[in-house]
C-alpha cells in the first residue's frame, strides 16, 4: 500500500515539481494550500488546477491571514522589487515573517491527523538564499520539532520533512519536472502579476523562473501567446 | 523603554495569567488570539475582555480552520470525556494536534514583524502531562527553530519562549494570578459548555479549575451564583 503524504501546493512551479517527486515516489498525496494573503489570488486557483492534475486524493484550502502582521511586501507592505539583482545574500522585502514555519506546523497538524509521516515542501536554498527558512538547518530543526510536539513522536514514530528541490536550481527542477511530464502552463509563480493575471516579468519570481527555462533551453508554456488560458 | 512581548491568548485561566506575569515583568503585551474552531466561540470572547482588562497596546484575532483536519474532541471530532480520572498519563482525546506548534509559529511570525523577541505562552507540563506539546524540551525545541526560521536570527538576535506557568499546578496559577490582582470572572475553561455558555463542571478542564480553587481555599468568582454576567 502507497504511504500518506502532505504535500504543500503553492500554485507555483516549486511546489508542483516537488509534489509530482512524492507522487512518483509512490506516496498517494494530500495536497495542503494555505491562502494566506497573497497579493493576488491566481496562485490559489493555480494549486487547485495542479492538484487536479496530479490526481491527489485530497486537497484542503486552509485560510490564514498572515497579511494582517505584516512585514512583507509579499502580503502587501510596500512595493514588489523589480529587476534587482539576483544574486544578493540579503533576504529579500518579500521575505513573510516565519512562512514556512506556519506551513510546515499547518501540515503537520494534518499529518498527524491523517497518519501521514511524510511532508512535502518545495523549499530550495540555491535561487532563494536570502530566506532563513528555506535552509536545510530550518528544515532538520522543524523535524526535530515535530517528534516532539506530537501523539505520533511520543509514540515513537519518526516525521520527515522532504525537500526534494532544496539543492538544485530552477533549471534542474524545471528538467527534473519535464521529465515526470509536468505541465508548467498550469503554475503562477509572479509576486506582483497584471490585473489581467499575466506575469509582470521583472520580479524576482519570473526573472529566476525565466532564466531556469532559458538555461534548459524549452519556452515557459506560460509566455506562449497561443496557449487557450486554463484558469 | 518597556520591551515588545507577543502573549498568547485563548480566554481561559492559564494564559491569562501567563500574560499578566509578562506585565509584571515590565513588557508591553502584544496579545494574539487564534480561533481555530474550538466547539464554543466563548473563549475569543473572554479574552477580549481579558485582553482589554490587562491593557495589552494591542489585540489580534486570527481565524483558522484547524477543526477542518478533525483529530481532536476540542474541535468537533468525538465527545469531549467527563469524569475521568485527572491523573491518566495517556493523551486526552483533548489533545489538537500540533496546536501549540502553529500558535507559537503564529506568534513568532507577529513578534519578527513587530520587532519582539519574547513570547508567552501559558502551558502547563504538570496538569497536562498528557499534551506532548506542553512539555519543556517541545519549547526548547521551537526556540531553537525561531532562531533558524527567522530574518532576526539570521542576524544574530534570539527569541525567548517563556512559559511561567509550566511547572506550577493549578493552584500555584490561581495563588499567582490573586497576587496580581486579577479577575478570574473573566475567564473560560470549559471545554464543552452548556449552550447558555455556564461549564459543564465534568469535562477535565472544569474539574482541574475547581481541584485548583479548592486547594487555595476561595471560590471561583465564575461560579458564584450573584455575579453579574459580563460577557
């Protein structure tokens, strides 16, 4: 029998990839989306197409208005950067405070409920350096965490936090994504999209995300001007 | 100048007196409040007072659907117990998962935008051995994951998570909160209220707030029969 596991599903290229490995690791998926007050609300509507496409037997929307604190320009604090360099170690204004600590904490609470021990995030430390929380040392403190804040840990089970992209470049996950077939038409990935839904192109987001199609040598199916729009 | 701390608060006794120990020690409160879909809505409003009572500077609320992944008699799923023996070493059926885990990644998220580095959180290891969560090296755990996860530990600051309650009994945490001077009139421990919002006086949370009363010698103002009805 296929084990349980929670994938976190962002609506974003990361994610998918990173869902579609646990999927062809043979886990059967849970799909986690927290809409957490993101400038726009295309990423939501991305992750319930991706789900869809990745066949996974649940998908649970969860609502948090991490928006409310603050302190990103991610959740509508001040402006998105454009063209910036993209090779700065400073964290980036679109840092949101403690992210991925809320994720991971949201889907273990699922985990535990499901009796999954596996989660899935779509974490990666090379494009992103600048984010504290998307280091593999974040990442191994969270699992040590959760044994510890949970029924299962005290029972003596083991959680672990997957993080399949973490080493690799957008090129690499984009390659290791066509591989298993994925259909990047479907993802969103700009902080700061045109009221139309398209990519503003000049944000950190869609300039690594077009640089890593660049280097595999194959057209973002997003930017193709004939695609009919799916979403 | 007074220091930032960000005290969690859910309506009932602990927390409450766990956020006017972090007055006593000279912070301005940052009071946050999640309601994740416990079986009676009572609690939010009991800490609105308590919140207005200890004169926090301010005070969230944040909605989250923690009930939408079950797992817990505190969220809808299964009847909370009554009459139970209080000193069962097994976890209650009360148990949320990951509950504390996702309300201190909550609290973290706020203090790093509000600039705090000190969190409270009004757990108790003595009379909820049972609640993995509530165990000490669960919040040495998370302070070494606040430190990773964040902007501020990047730069070198550390968070502090203080549980001042968590080696006290009950009555240890009523004798402190009547040194302070406070109302427990106020407060809401009942896990499975009587739908005109008085306890139900079986489930363990009744119980182990009326052992704790009668160990100090005085009654509890929420059950004196005169008292008029603030909430």
């Amino acid at each position: 029998m296929a084990s349980k596991a929670v994938v976190l599903l962002s609506g974003g290229l990361d994610s998918y990839t990173a869902a579609a490995i646990a999927r062809a690791q043979r886990h059967d998926l849970y799909a986690l989306t927290v809409a957490y007050g993101q400038r726009h609300a295309a990423e939501v509507h991305a992750a319930r197409a991706i789900a869809k496409a990745l066949g996974v037997v649940e998908h649970r929307e969860i609502t948090l208005d991490l928006a409310s604190f603050g302190g990103s320009a991610l959740v509508g604090d001040g402006e998105v950067p454009k063209d910036r360099a993209l090779d700065q170690s400073s964290i980036p204004v679109t840092y949101v405070p403690a992210r991925n600590t809320v994720f991971l904490a949201l889907a273990l609470a699922w985990a535990e409920v499901l009796g999954a021990r596996d989660i899935f995030i779509g974490v990666n430390a090379l494009d992103y350096s600048g984010y504290p929380d998307c280091r593999p040392e974040f990442i191994r403190a969270f699992e040590t965490l959760a044994t510890l804040a949970t029924r299962a840990g005290v029972e003596g089970e083991r959680f672990t936090v997957h993080t399949p992209l973490i080493a690799l470049s957008k090129a690499d996950i984009i390659r290791a994504g066509l591989k298993l077939s994925l259909d990047y038409g479907l993802t969103r990935s700009c902080y700061d999209p045109h009221p139309d839904g398209s990519p503003c192109g000049r944000c950190d987001s869609c300039r690594l995300r077009a640089k890593g199609f660049e280097e595999v040598g194959v057209p973002d199916p997003l930017l193709e001007p004939q695609r009919p729009q799916r979403l």
